[in-house]
C-alpha cells in the first residue's frame, strides 16, 4: 500500500502534527455544513448523537452497522473536513470488523475508534457497563488494523475499562492497544483530572496521542483544550453540543411560535431561507442543472 497525501485520514493525521485538534460533533449533514462554515477543523459522530437525531433511540447499540454506516456517509459527503466517527463495538467479531473499516473508508470518514464493550454496547456514561477480555479485543483490533485500505485511516482504540475494572485493567488495556499498533488511545469517561493525570503519565512513552470525550453528563471534569493538551490529550471530541443546542432551540423557540401563533415572535431566532441556501450551495446546483442554450442554425 502507499501513502494517499489527499486522503481524510491523512489530513487528520496533518492536523494532529500541527497541534491538538478539536472534532466538533455534526449531528447531520446541515450541522456539518455549518460547523465547516465557521471554521471548525475536523468532525466527530457520536454513536449517541446518531441514535438519539436520526433514529430517536437511546445509545444502546439499537442502531446497525449499516445504518450507522449511511449516517456517516451523509455526513462525510456534506463537508470537506475530516470525520472521526464511533463504529461503537466494531458490530460484532473480527469480521464485522473488518468489514465495518472498510464501509467507514468507503464512506469517506478519517477515521473511528471502536470500543471494548460487549454487544450489544451501551453509551460509556451509562452505568451497567460490561467490556470483553482484552485478547478478545486485540484480536478484533489487529481486524481493524489490518483490513484498512488507506493506512493513514485513523484507528482508535477505546476502553470503557475504567467503570468495570478499574484503573489498573485499563492501564493494562491502553498500554496493550498502543503496542498493537493502534494510532491513539481513548479512555472513556474518566472521573477526574487525577485519573486523567494517572493515564497521560503511564502512556507518556507510549508513543500514541490520547483521546478525551468532552461531553458534559458529569461523568469526567469539564477541562479546555490548552489544560487538556498540556495532561497529554491533544485529541478532543465535542460529541453532543450541537445537537444538544439544536434540540435546546428547537423546543424553546417551537414553543414560542405556536404560543404566539405566528413565526414573527421568533424571526430573528432563525437561519434565513437564503442562508441555509447558501450553505446547501444552491447556485452553483442551479447552474449545474441549467441546459445548455439551444444553437439554431
């Protein structure tokens, strides 16, 4: 295999030699469009996010490799940023996923990271979580390792250790993923800056980056990225914010119109028509679809 400079994964990987990155969650394809339009960097697709705004299910792994798959393609077609999305457990063993790195290249993302959980999964700030032994893991992670297309495909390896067996397992467990050749390591949902502190400085010469999931449940310290990349964690997801936003609006504004019963008490609340056309590139669809003017003779 060679090198693909022009590639998303290679991209991302340009991006993380530059300094830390943040991967602002898209939701769909509209809040991809509007993250790249103001100057986001890279994106991110939460398994969660995905079940809660495209299917309206809880994040208990309801939602199926090839369903998760098409989200992502929708996404990825919608912007020029690199994507990082979840592909939770890898949707089964070894050969799903192999195949679940293959359908997330094909669908154009940068990169995903898969978890230790046991299937079905459930979202790693739920309690009640359960993860599978650690060979049976880096059996499914030498599966994703091996059957990418584009060797700069970022694979991350997450564990959801932490909740389950503690914090040595999971030492034990990111030390084994770095070794397996795993391009960077995410511990989900660590409870404190002192856990965080814990991890960087078992894996400072572990020669991988670290990941940290930014959601605001209450499960891990809320931290900004210089504090963050300073602990050893220049990759960082922001996996549910726009849609949080976007659902938060939705309810107070909606609510506001149909008390008034008039989209004028909420006018200057909106988008304008022409900028989500502007953002959908209406003109240059248009003057694609035009025929070309007839020659007569």
């Amino acid at each position: 295999m060679t090198n693909s400079p022009g590639s998303p994964g290679a991209r991302f990987r340009q991006l993380i030699a530059r300094g830390p990155v943040a991967c602002a969650g898209a939701f769909d394809a509209l809040s991809a469009k509007v993250l790249e339009s103001i100057g986001a960097n890279a994106l991110y697709v939460s398994g969660f996010a995905a079940a809660a705004s495209a299917f309206g299910e809880p994040d208990l792994g309801t939602v199926s490799q090839t369903e998760m798959a098409e989200h992502v393609r929708r996404i990825c077609r919608a912007t020029t940023l690199p994507v990082i999305a979840d592909a939770d457990t890898g949707y089964g063993g070894a050969l799903n996923v192999e195949r679940t790195v293959r359908d997330w290249e094909a669908a154009g993302a940068a990169g995903l990271h898969m978890e230790d959980q046991v299937f079905p999964k459930r979202c790693g700030h739920l309690a009640g979580k359960e993860v599978i032994p650690l060979d049976e893991y880096l059996q499914k992670l030498k599966a994703a390792l091996t059957s990418r297309r584009d060797p700069d495909f970022f694979i991350i390896a997450r564990t959801d250790a932490l909740a389950v067996s503690g914090m040595d397992d999971t030492l034990r467990r990111c030390r084994a993923f770095a070794e397996a050749g795993a391009d960077a390591v995410f511990v989900d949902a660590p409870r404190s800056r002192d856990d965080l502190e814990t991890i960087s400085t078992a894996m400072r010469d572990a020669g991988v980056p670290l990941v940290f999931n930014s959601a605001r449940t209450g499960r891990s310290p809320v931290l900004d990225e210089a504090s963050l990349a300073k602990l050893g964690y220049p990759i960082v997801l922001y996996p549910l914010e726009a849609m949080l936003i976007a659902q938060s609006a939705v309810r107070s504004t909606m609510r506001e119109l149909l008390a008034a019963g008039s989209t004028e008490a909420v006018a200057n609340k909106m988008l304008t028509f022409g900028e989500v056309n502007t953002l959908v590139s209406l003109d240059s669809a248009l003057s694609r679809s035009m025929p070309e003017p007839s020659r007569s003779a």
